[in-house]
C-alpha cells in the first residue's frame, strides 16, 4: 500500500517511516511533485490535519494522511497548542520558540504540559481520526542534540531525560506522535486491500 505523508519536515517522515511495516510505503509530497504551502489556518489540531489531507485529496486524489501536532502547558491556558510551531513568529523558528516559552515559564511552578498529536488520514474517500497525547514538564534549560522542534526542553512523565536526549526509537515508543501512528498502522494493519 502506498501513502502519502503530507509533510516537508524530513526529520517527521524520517521518524514515522521507522514505525510503519513494510508493507506500507510512505510518499512524501516531493515523491508526488507537491511544492504548495498548504497554510495551516484552523484554531485546533484536528482541523489542521483535515486541511492537508484535503489539499492533497482534492488536488492528487491519493491516499494520504496527515498529522498536526501541539505542545499544550498546563499553566499557559494549554499554549502554544495550535500555533506551537509558530509561537515565537511566522518563521517557523524552533530556538525562538523554545526561548519564548522557557521566558513564560521562569516564574511559574506548575510546568506540567502534554504533547498531543492528532492524525488524519483519508483512503478510499473515507475520513479517519486518530490521537496520541504524551504527558510530562517542560525543562528549564534545554538537554540534548536529538530530535527537533521542543524536544530538548520536554521531559516525558516518568523519564529523567528530555526528548532530544532519546533516541527515535526509544522516543517512538512513548510520544505522542508515536503513539497516534500506532493507532494509524494497527487500523491500516486491519484495513481490507
């Protein structure tokens, strides 16, 4: 079966490839010739990843899933949420985004916050939703070179180390990403070809 994955972000597609059998073959919008910038312009994650999945339906007419992921801080009125990628401005800037955010936090004690991603995936003119929510705190400084976006400064609950200090695969295994491309591969596992 092939799919595509409704991304530009290398580091994404690297990770969720990973997960995925063999017998699934993950697309990426360069594979299709996409170049568009589909803008993100809805205020929750579900509506976001339904805006990518229907760009590329509407203009491809392949099967495709796409994801949409927000860093939610309990003290923040769940901020960044939505706009995560874009917290700290327009660019898209991961450094800005996590010295944004470590500012906001410097005098609040309550730094619980959860990672939340939410899948779409459409195949044969079928809609579907899945999601997987990783809990934890946000660091005050950043530990570790791995992974992108906030990875340095979130400590999953239960771990002693950040995100960034994880391999993909250990990380794989408990985030929030991870966990919705779970829920994706058993469903496609399961799905009549």
């Amino acid at each position: 079966m092939k799919l595509v994955f409704v991304t530009n972000n290398k580091n994404k597609l690297s990770e969720v490839q990973k997960m995925l059998p063999k017998s699934i073959k993950l697309v990426s919008l360069k594979d299709i010739n996409c170049f568009d910038d589909i803008e993100e312009t809805a205020i929750t994650l579900k509506e976001n990843a339904q805006i990518k999945t229907d760009f590329i339906i509407n203009k491809y007419q392949v099967n495709c899933f796409a994801d949409d992921t927000g860093l939610e801080v309990e003290s923040l009125n769940n901020a960044p949420g939505v706009f995560s990628a874009r917290y700290a401005g327009l660019e898209n800037d991961s450094e800005k985004n996590i010295q944004k955010l470590v500012t906001e936090l410097h005098n609040k004690t309550n730094k619980k916050a959860q990672f939340r991603t939410v899948v779409s995936l459409f195949i044969d003119n079928k809609q579907y939703f899945f999601e997987g929510i990783c809990k934890g705190t946000i660091l005050t400084k950043k530990q570790g070179e791995k992974g992108f976006g906030y990875d340095p400064i979130f400590q999953p609950k239960g771990f002693t180390t950040s995100f960034a200090q994880m391999t993909s695969e250990e990380k794989n295994k408990i985030s929030h990403r991870g966990i919705a491309i779970r829920k994706l591969v058993n469903f496609l596992t399961n799905y009549p070809t």
